[in-house]
C-alpha cells in the first residue's frame, strides 16, 4: 500500500489534527470514485439502492478519523468536507500543508 492510500481503499487527499479532549485525533479526507457506503454493502444488500451521484471530476469525499471508518457524511469536495470539519464542537483541524493534493 503506497503511503497515499488509506485501509478503506480511498485515495489520501488532505491530512489533519485535531484535540478531543486531552488528547489529539488524526482525522483524513479521503475521495473515491464511487459512492463508499452503498459498494461495500453486499450485492444483495445494494439493489434497489442509488448511490450519491460523484462531482464533475468523478469523486466523492469523505472524513476518515483514525482507526475508524469513514464518518457518515458524504461531501462534493474536499474544500467542503474540511469545513464541514472545522466547524464542529471538537475542530477546528489543523491540516497540514504538505498534504497530497492530486493536480
């Protein structure tokens, strides 16, 4: 696995800290080229099922905290999943500068 992909199979597109606490969380956004949620259900599970449709560039973007799965809220880009972030009871991030950030 290249150190820009995550467990869940995402691709790694901004990287950030935040304090709950005493203690300090990593927090990802992660995108993919599909709607997470409803393709790692079963195929059973999945019919009837429509997924969120991906953005022009063909993404979807998530917030991935350490150690857990992607959090349940689905964003059309990454500048919008980060503020998303910042503006909650335990944000705001600091996000690192030297975060991949694909052209």
């Amino acid at each position: 696995m290249n150190e820009d992909t995550n467990p869940f199979d995402g691709e790694r597109f901004a990287r950030g800290r935040y304090r709950y606490g005493e203690t300090t969380q990593e927090i990802e956004v992660i995108r993919y080229p599909f709607d997470y949620y409803v393709e790692h259900l079963e195929p059973e599970a999945r019919e009837g099922l429509i997924g969120h449709t991906p953005n022009a560039e063909g993404y979807l973007f998530y917030l991935v905290p350490t150690e857990a799965g992607p959090l349940p809220q689905i964003f059309q880009s990454a500048e919008a999943a980060k503020a998303w972030a910042d503006s909650q009871s335990w944000g705001p991030v600091t996000w690192e500068q030297n975060s991949p950030m694909p052209d």
